[in-house]
C-alpha cells in the first residue's frame, strides 16, 4: 500500500490503537491476519485519508470497520457516513459490523467479508467494489 505523509500524531495514535483493541477487533484480527481469510492480505488501524480504519485490505480497497453502541446514535452515525463518504471518493468500500455480530457470528462476519471481496475479484481484481454490489 503507498504510503501518503501523515502527521505524526495519526501515525502514533494507531500505533497505540493496534496494541489496545477491544475484544471483538482483536477476535476479527485473528481470523484475517496473515492471509488466513481466504488469503486475503489485511492490516490493522491503518491510517487512510485522515482516518484510521479498524482493518483494510488494499488490494481489494476494501474497509472493515467493528463498532460498538455508540456508533448508532445520531452524531456518530453523521460521521460515520462522511467517513464513509470521504474514503469512497478514494475507491475504498466499507462494510461495518457490530461488535455484537463479531463476537457471536464470527463465522457470519468472515462470509460476508469473503463474499464482498469475491464479487470484486470475480469481475476485475483491480476494480474497486462497487456499493450496489454488496448484498
């Protein structure tokens, strides 16, 4: 993945991110690192456009975001759709998952991350996926 300039700060704090997950991030990580999801190849608190996403995987342009209840009121869920906004002008695609859903349905979760994944390699591996795709 190229790397564009980051402020010190945004690289620092996803140092620190990467070493305090929380518990449903952490059970994610270990089914995609090391190219064990389908051999899909993902980093962890990566910082991209001003964020720093939970897991992304570059050679698909695609974003996992675990989030927890607070992203369901209204002001976090504002900004997490500018988020999501702002990193699809890039061509990334961002699917979000509950922690609930991560802890209870691991199985579910990495499905779905394979099938979004396969619709993009199916048609184009260099082409982004496109929202209307993901089912």
């Amino acid at each position: 993945m190229p790397h564009t300039p980051l402020p010190p700060k945004n690289r620092s704090r996803a140092k620190s991110m990467r070493r305090v997950m929380t518990d449903a991030e952490l059970k994610l990580w270990n089914e995609l690192r090391a190219h064990r999801l389908m051999g899909l190849g993902f980093r962890r608190q990566v910082p991209i456009a001003g964020y720093i996403v939970d897991f992304a995987c570059s050679s698909k342009k695609l974003i996992v975001e675990v989030d927890g209840s607070q992203h369901a009121d209204a002001e976090h869920s504002t900004g997490d759709e500018a988020r999501d906004a702002r990193l699809g002008q890039d061509g990334w695609t961002t699917l979000r998952f509950w922690n609930d859903d991560v802890l209870r349905d691991i199985d579910g979760v990495c499905q779905h991350i394979v099938i979004v994944a396969g619709l993009n390699a199916a048609a184009d591996p260099d082409r982004p996926i496109q929202p209307e795709e993901i089912a």
